[in-house]
C-alpha cells in the first residue's frame, strides 16, 4: 500500500527581533517622509502668506497712488512729511516736519488738506468733536425744512462713523491701528507757510477691514521730491515704504513706492525713471 504523508502545518510565529526590525525600518521610512514633506508644507505655507501679504500691498498702494493723483499741488509748502502719527488726526498749531515719518499731509483742493496714515487711532475726542458738528448741521434746518447736511464744514458722507466699532464701550471708540486712513480737515487757505489742518471735515477707510485679514500695514513717507514748473518749485512725488506686518513681523515689504501728485493746473508730475 502506498504511505500516505499527512500534511504538516507550521505554526512559527513572527520573532520578538523581527518585531523590532520591522518597527525600526517602519520609523525610518516614516522619518523620511516627514523629512520630504515638512519643507514643502513650510514653503507651500511661506508662498501662500507672502502672496496675501503681497494682495494687501498692492491695494493699499493704488489706493495711495489714486488719492496723491488727485491732490491740489500749487505751492512748495502744500506737501510735508510728519513724523508724529498724532498730526494724522489730530489739529495742530505748530506743524512737526521732517524728512521722512508715518505721515504724509497733502493739499486736497483750495480749502482742504488731507493726512494719510496707517496708524490712526482716533480718540474719543476725535469722535465727539466731529459729532458735534454733526448735531449742529441736524439742527440747523434749510428753507425746506430739512436738515442742512454737509453746511458745517463737514461731510455728508459720515464715513468716521464707519471708523468706529458701534456695539463697542462708547468710551472706547479708538478705531485699530494698522489700517490705512485718509483724514480730511479744512484749513485757511489764506494762510502763508505749509497747509495746516484748522477744523475737522471727515475721516474714512478707504480699504474694507475684511481686505486686511489677519495683517496690518505699516506706512513710512521718505524722499519728497520737487519740480520746477509754471506755478514755481512744487512737490512732484513721494517715496512710499509698504510693509505688511503679523503678529509685529513684517511678510512682505515694498520700498520707494512712487506717489505722484497732480499739480493745480492738472498735470501729474512725472514719476523718475529710476525708481521701482
């Protein structure tokens, strides 16, 4: 008779070293993968934020450039730099002036200057003086019986409202610092020497907050150039350094942006070759 052979099962299991090794070789390749992925995950995050920040840069800086074209230059004064951010909102008597600071104040038209400024923090002063001629205009009623809106010296338009937080503490009405604001201000136009703001007009954002995000702008005004033309020696531009900040570091930095000005007879000066 032919033997049979039974079937023989092994029931060898996996070894305590082979456990390790194979753990160990796991971790490497594990390693390895981090080792791939975490610098493209930091430069896909790097390319990602400097994109944004460059995004906030550019809006900021045609808003600027948009706002100087359409400035009323016709004196050598009606254009000056300040180092104190305070004279962006607020009326001073003795102008502070240097070559470069966070503020820039310009020559809206005959009557009006503007300073603009990314740092404004208007205070509730601020805010009850412009109020105050808000109720004053509400009072004063027309020939028609409606309120005479914008007879005050101020705006219609109520744009500083906008700068303040409504459901706010009213004893805390400080708008954020970081955002770019124009302030708006009548002054004597009579007045020899530079433009000086003498009364509150209006104060507006001219940038969504929603377009910031989670960054802030930084502005520094430097170079104020001039031109010789028919009106005499006026400004013909500024240099402009934008730097987009978070958490007070800075993402993405463009320097000597150039800002031209329109000049009284409706020319823009002309921009230097040689500038970015």
């Amino acid at each position: 008779m032919r033997r049979m052979r039974g079937n023989v099962f092994t029931k060898r299991a996996m070894t305590l070293v082979e456990l390790v090794v194979a753990m160990a070789l796991t971790m490497l390749f594990a390693s390895a993968c981090i080792m791939l992925i975490y610098p493209v995950s930091r430069i896909y995050t790097y390319v990602n934020e400097t994109s944004r920040a460059q995004m906030v840069a550019d809006n900021v800086i045609g808003s600027l450039r948009a706002e100087c074209a359409r400035t009323y230059i016709s004196a050598h004064d009606d254009v000056w730099i300040s180092p104190s951010i305070t004279t962006a909102y607020t009326i001073t008597t003795a102008p502070l002036v240097d070559e470069d600071g966070p503020v820039l104040v310009i020559r809206r038209n005959y009557d009006h200057c503007e300073t603009i400024a990314s740092d404004y923090s208007l205070r509730d002063d601020a805010f009850n003086a412009y109020n105050a001629v808000y109720e004053a205009e509400q009072t004063a009623l027309g020939s028609d019986g409606e309120p005479q809106t914008g007879t005050g010296g101020s705006a219609a338009s109520r744009a500083v409202y906008r700068m303040f937080d409504p459901a706010g503490d009213p004893e805390f009405r400080n708008t954020n610092a970081g955002y770019v604001h124009y302030g708006y201000f009548e002054m004597d136009p009579n007045a020899s020497g530079r433009v000086n703001p003498t009364k509150y007009y209006d104060f507006t954002n001219p940038l969504p907050f929603a377009m910031y995000g989670d960054y802030m702008v930084e502005l520094n005004f430097h170079g104020l150039q001039y031109t010789t033309d028919s009106l005499g020696n006026v400004p013909a531009f500024v240099l402009c350094d934008v730097s987009v900040v978070r958490n007070s570091q800075a993402v993405y930095t463009r320097e000597n942006v150039v800002l031209c000005f329109a000049s009284a007879t409706g020319v823009s000066a002309a921009a230097p070759t040689t500038a970015p």
